[in-house]
C-alpha cells in the first residue's frame, strides 16, 4: 500500500512538472510568435518619405507634419520580380 501510493505521488507530480514544462513552452513560442509578426509587419513597411526625400519617422507625422507629402511602401514577396526576363519574356523592351 505505502509503495503504490507513493509511486502514484511520484508519477503525478512527474506529471504536474511535465505540464508546466509544456505551458512555459507553449508561451515562450507564442511570445517568439508575436515578437517574429512584429519584426515582419516592421519590414513590409519602408520608411516613410517627404517631400524632401528625407527619411521621416512616425514621430514627425504626430507631431502634426500635414503639409509635407509621406509616402509608406509596402513589400510584398509574394510578387515575382518582373525586372528579370525570367519566364516574362521583355521582347527587348526597357524603360526609358
């Protein structure tokens, strides 16, 4: 009796420890999650340009910078590169 209750006590707390393990696993991955999501979103996002081409951040836009034009490009790598003949076939054809 005292040998199967304590393996029972050994097995579960061998068991609470597991399920910690795995919540402070799971959390330290969702945390990396976010933080990668936020990196991503960071870089689809060029700087943001005035009318001067200087390089503004999000400061000079809540300080009130209306007049100047700002302009936000986005990344999307999803799209081929249609600077390349790969596959598009340019017939020759360039910008001027």
């Amino acid at each position: 009796e005292c040998v199967r209750n304590r393996k029972f006590h050994v097995i579960g707390t061998q068991t609470d420890t597991y399920k910690k393990k795995v919540k402070n696993h799971e959390e330290t991955q969702n945390d990396l999650l976010r933080e990668f999501q936020r990196r991503d979103a960071e870089c689809q996002y060029a700087a943001f340009v005035d009318q001067e081409g200087e390089y503004q951040s999000t400061v000079g836009m809540a300080n009130g910078n209306v007049n100047g034009h700002i302009f936000a490009f986005r990344l999307q790598p999803s799209q081929p590169n249609l600077q390349h003949d790969e596959g598009y076939g340019s017939y020759g054809l360039t910008l001027a």
